[in-house]
C-alpha cells in the first residue's frame, strides 16, 4: 500500500477502512457484533492497517469493536484514528473523552484524535489546549481536525504545539467543496494530510466518466475514484465496507494507474 509522510514523522496507508457504521449507527447494535467483527477481521486478512473510527460512531460502540478485533494483533502495526465530539472539545470533557476512547479501543495511545467538527461556542484555543496536553501525556500520538474551514484550520496550526497532522473533509470526484473553499491547496503547500470521507458518495460510482475509464483498465468504478484521490499529494481516503469483496476491491485501488488524461478528464467533473 502506498504510504503518505505525516507531518512531524511517520508514515500512513493511503487507504484505510471507514469504521461508520460498524457497531450500529447513531446508537450501539449489539446484534450485529459477530459480523461486524468478522468485517474487521476480513480487512485486517487482506491488508488494511488503517482505521477510521469516533466516540460519536454508535455511541462509542465502533471503537469498542475495533478495539477487540486488535486485541488479536501487535498494536503498532496498526494505525487508529479516532474523533472527539464537538460536545465533548471543553478541556476537561475533551481530557475525558480520550480516555473513554482509549478504553473502548484497548489501547494507550491513539495515532491521530481528531475534533470531529468545529464548535460555535466553545474557543478552539481551550480544545487545542486539552490536545497538546495529551500528545505531551502520550495518549495521543498526532493531532488533526475534521470539517474544518480554512480560516478555522489556520487557527488550528497556529494553536498546535506539535505540526498539525490532517484534516478530514468530505471530498471525492463529484464533490469539491474544500478544493474550492482552499482547504486542499493549503494542506497541499504546508504538508497536512487531507483525509478524503466519503469518497464512494454523491453517486460517483454512476458517473459515466468514471465508468468509462473503469472500463478502459478492466477496474472499478470505485478503484477509478479511489485512485484518483490518492495519486493527489497529501491525500488519503478511508472508504468503509463491510463486505469482503468491497473492501478486497477497495485496497486494489492502490496499484490502479491512470494516465495523466484520464487523471484530467476527472480534474473535469466538478
Ligand atoms: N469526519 C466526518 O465528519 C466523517 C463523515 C462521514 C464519514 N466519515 C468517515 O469516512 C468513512 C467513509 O465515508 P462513508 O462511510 O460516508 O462513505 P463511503 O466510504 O464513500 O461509502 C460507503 C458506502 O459505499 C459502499 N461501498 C463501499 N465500497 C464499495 C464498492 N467498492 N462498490 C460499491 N459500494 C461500495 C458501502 O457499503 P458496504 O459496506 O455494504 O460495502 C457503504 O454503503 C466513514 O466510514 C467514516 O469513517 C467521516
């Protein structure tokens, strides 16, 4: 798997598996435990080491289920990404957060704790007080941000004690919004990972531009727009499935190579 370079050392898989979803959604499904495990299992058996998870994600439920497939593995062969609500970004709810998540996920540190969304009330510089005590607690190892605006995710970098390693935005071939909005091109110039969610949404897979040059190489829809995120500097994706197969085709995205054409004719569709 392609590796992309983390601000401040390190390296992460271009393509990681979206944990949305697993465990329920807005709230737990105990009933779907066996199979969702099996899930994470079946990604681990074909490669993945990346994990995209959140307190918010079936109330906690998510990270519990990741926590228990890893248990099984050698902890730092593994990269987890975890979120902290924006109800939870005040310094003490944010301090307890982590710890709630580091016991779900049955670990002592998280590799990369984002702030799930910005907040309207509560200063950034309070929140990114709690993170820079965290990474020099060692709970975490790197800090990020998601849905995060240009303006905001200045404000970000400037608060971090350490470099500010990504943010995460919605972000495929259809939808382009924090490539308007600047956000990618500033990620791009300072090192920031950009971390593509939902990049199978917004009926990529449908597009016929994208069918057509599946076509061409005998691949997916979906490998054509995995790929055309990840050949982008700075950019990871986390595409969640449950399905074997999916997540099998998904991690074949990687060794997909599209001609500098094709790569243009995509630039093209939004
Ligand atoms: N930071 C945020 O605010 C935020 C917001 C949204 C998502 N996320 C993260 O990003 C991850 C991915 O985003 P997402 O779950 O919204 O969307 P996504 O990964 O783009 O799409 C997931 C959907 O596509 C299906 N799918 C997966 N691979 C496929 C393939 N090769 N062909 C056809 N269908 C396929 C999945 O079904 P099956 O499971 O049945 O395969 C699922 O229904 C989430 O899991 C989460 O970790 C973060």
């Amino acid at each position: 798997m392609q590796q992309k370079q983390l601000p401040g050392g390190g390296t992460i898989d271009a393509i990681g598996l979206g944990l949305w979803d697993f465990g329920g959604g807005d709230s737990p499904d105990y009933g779907r435990d066996d199979a969702d495990l099996a899930a994470i299992h079946n990604a681990i058996a074909i490669g993945y080491r990346h994990f995209d998870t959140a307190e918010y994600y079936a109330s906690g439920h998510s990270e519990e289920l990741l926590g228990r497939a890893l248990r099984d593995y050698q902890r730092s062969d593994f990269f987890v990404t975890t979120k902290v609500s924006p109800s939870h970004i005040r310094y003490d709810d944010l301090l307890a957060a982590c710890d709630r998540s580091l016991q779900h996920l049955q670990t002592d540190y998280i590799d990369l704790y984002l702030i799930h969304w910005p907040s309207e009330t509560i200063p950034l510089s309070e929140s990114m007080r709690a993170m820079n005590h965290l990474v020099a607690a060692g709970k975490i190892r790197h800090v990020g941000v998601s849905n995060f605006d240009l303006p905001l995710l200045q404000e970000a970098v400037r608060l971090c004690d350490t470099p500010l390693a990504a943010n995460q935005v919605h972000y495929n071939v259809l939808h382009r919004e924090y490539m308007q909005n600047g956000v990618i091109t500033y990620c791009q110039a300072q090192g920031i990972l950009v971390t593509a969610y939902s990049p199978l949404l917004d009926n990529v897979l449908a597009h016929k531009t994208v069918q057509a040059i599946a076509q061409q190489h005998n691949v997916t829809g979906a490998q054509v727009a995995l790929q055309w995120l990840i050949q982008q500097p700075q950019v990871i994706t986390i595409p969640k499935s449950s399905n074997r197969l999916r997540q099998q085709e998904n991690w074949g995205a990687d060794t997909v190579v599209l001609s500098a054409e094709e790569i243009d004719q995509l630039n093209q569709l939004a």
